[in-house]
C-alpha cells in the first residue's frame, strides 16, 4: 500500500537529518580537512539547527514545508553544501506543488527535480567526487513503486555506494579540484552528507 506523505511526516525528516548532522559533524569536518576547509559538518550542523527550529510542520503541504526548508538552507549553511542542499529542497518542494499529501511516485518526481536543481546549480556530473556521485545513484534508485520502505533502503544503499565510489575518483570541482592527484583516496565530504539525508529519509518516513 502506498504511504501518503504530509508536511508533519517530511519535517520528521529534516528533524532526523539534522539530527544525523550533529552526530556525524566531527566525521564530516575530517574528510573536508583531507580535501577542502575541514568545516562541512560544522556549516552543516549550524545551519541545520536554524532550519529544525523554524520547522513549521502545521504548514499546508509538503512542497511548502521543503519550499521553506530550501530558503533557509541557502541563508544559513555556509560554503558550498548551502546553495546545493538549498538548491535541492527548493527543486523538490516545487515539484510537489500544493497538494496536502504526495505518494510515492510523486515523492521520486520530487526527487529528480531537487536532483536537477543542484545540476544546475553546481555544474556536477558523475564522476566530479562531490554531493552528486551519492545523490544521484540514490534519486534513480527511488522508483514510486508504492512500497516506500523498499524504496528508500534501496536507495539508502545506492547513496552509500555513490559516497564509497569518491574514494578513488579525482576531484574535477570545487576547493578539491585544486589537489590534482592528492584529491584521490579521500571519501568526499558533500556525498557522505548526502548519503546520511538517504539514512534520515528512511529512518522517518516509513
């Protein structure tokens, strides 16, 4: 049967990424100090405790909430992950438009959109060792089959793939780039994040 999602259920969500965020920032801060400004978990974490405290769960549907979850995002997560994250909320509440509830299908409509938002945002493909190698192979892993749950542990699984897969790529954007060849052998920072919004969507909506 298919799980309708609500705006209280897609807040619970946010609330458990960030949650992950704050547990994971230390972990996040050294493979960004491997590669870049050690300071992606901090950013993260910062910016997501100003997005859980202004959720506003009673807000009218899910593109609304993740509409207004972007925004914020964008104003408060320092350095790249703020407009790549915030480009992906924002892609994905528009796409779910102003219905009180979305199923699944719908919810991987989303996704693609929010996918396409931090394409055409941060220029990135497969293979650049950034958020994308992690997001990508976990929003074309969520097919709206109805069963919600085996969607997202499949996906779950695809993002860890794409986060593991950074590990030997050489960085082609970003602070990273600038290494050159030192860039390869360290896990990329943006696609471990990544990989954890997977965990936290699993976790919270089934």
């Amino acid at each position: 049967m298919t799980q309708h999602l609500t705006a209280p259920i897609l807040a619970a969500w946010i609330r458990e990424f960030g949650q992950l965020v704050s547990n994971h920032k230390d972990r996040l801060n050294a493979l960004d100090a491997a590669i870049g400004d050690a300071d992606h978990g901090t950013n993260l974490d910062r910016g997501f405790r100003v997005v859980v405290a202004g959720l506003d769960a009673t807000r009218s549907s899910p593109g609304d909430l993740l509409g207004h979850v972007g925004g914020t995002v964008i104003s408060n997560v320092g350095g790249a992950a703020g407009p790549l994250f915030g480009a992906f909320f924002l892609g994905l509440g528009e796409a779910l438009g102003d219905e009180t509830t979305v199923d699944a299908d719908r919810f991987a409509t989303g996704l693609r959109a929010g996918l396409a938002g931090v394409v055409a945002r941060g220029r990135a493909d497969s293979g650049d060792k950034t958020m994308y190698d992690a997001l990508a192979p976990a929003v074309e892993a969520f097919a709206g089959t109805g069963d919600l749950r085996g969607t997202l542990q499949v996906a779950v699984r695809a993002a860890e793939s794409g986060r593991d897969a950074t590990i030997g790529m050489l960085a082609r954007k970003g602070r990273a780039s600038y290494l050159g060849e030192r860039s390869v052998g360290h896990q990329d920072p943006g696609a471990t994040s990544a990989a954890l919004l997977f965990t936290a969507a699993a976790h919270a909506l089934t």
